[in-house]
C-alpha cells in the first residue's frame, strides 16, 4: 500500500445528484478513473445536507428532484454562508433545454449546463475544464498520476 506523502493534495470531491440511479450510475463510472472522491444524493434535501458537511468542489446537480429542485438547490447553495460552498461550480445535468429554462438555470445561479442524455467521455472532460477552473484548481485537479 502507497501512503500518501506529506501534504499531499486531497483527491477534489464531486457531489453527484439525482434521482435516477442510472445516472447516478454513469456518472459515477465515468468519473471513478479520476481519482476524485465521489459522493452522491438522490434529493434536494440530502444534497444540501451532504453539501454543508462535505464541501464538494464540484456539484452535478439534476433539476428535477423530489421536495426541493435543482434551482431551489442551487439558490440555496448560493446564498450560503460558507463562502467555498457558495463558491462551488454547480452544474445541471438535465433534460430541461429549452432557451428559457436555460435562462432560469443560470438566474438560480448555475455555472454550467450540461445536458441529457449523458455520454461518460463527455461528462469526463467536462469535469476535468470545471475542476480546473474552479478555485484551487489547477494541476490539483482530476486525476493524480
């Protein structure tokens, strides 16, 4: 077993959340060759909660979930008092891609826009350019060779 060295950099951690396990499923798959902690959530309400505890760096969030919603999610992430959190890149993952919801995704305050259906290599690629944007990025971010 390799130990990790003297103040290594801790893997990033990417909340993935949504209702549909497939999804859930893919996303994780696509992502566990990073070597990026992975977390999950099912609802609104466990996405926050899971969120204030952990501090993800990134969060994958759908907009169709039961009790809160992906923007109520996201305005609630927004208006943290945790500056990291309310930092954090939050990107939907959803099938709601029509201009104007687009526009309601972005004024609940949404980083980006990522739409279904899903192909691992593309979610891949998309979370290694928002980890290295996000702040602490850098060649921190994705995976540690």
């Amino acid at each position: 077993m390799v130990k990790p060295t003297e103040g290594a950099t801790p893997p990033k951690t990417v909340l993935v959340v949504d209702d549909d396990p497939d999804i859930v499923q893919l996303v994780m798959r696509a992502l566990r060759p990073e070597g990026l902690r992975l977390l999950s959530a099912a609802d609104g309400e466990s996405a926050l909660e899971i969120a204030l505890r952990e501090g993800p760096d990134l969060i994958l969030l759908d907009w169709l979930l039961p009790g809160r919603d992906g923007l109520e999610v996201c305005r609630a992430l927004r208006a943290s008092d945790d500056p990291t959190l309310r930092g954090a890149p939050v990107v939907l993952i959803t099938a709601q891609t029509r201009p104007e919801q687009i526009a309601a995704g972005f004024a609940a305050g949404a980083t980006d826009y990522l739409a279904k259906p899903l192909t691992p290599a593309y979610v891949r690629s998309r979370v290694r350019g928002w980890l290295l944007r996000a702040p602490g990025g850098g060649a921190s971010a994705g995976r540690a060779d």
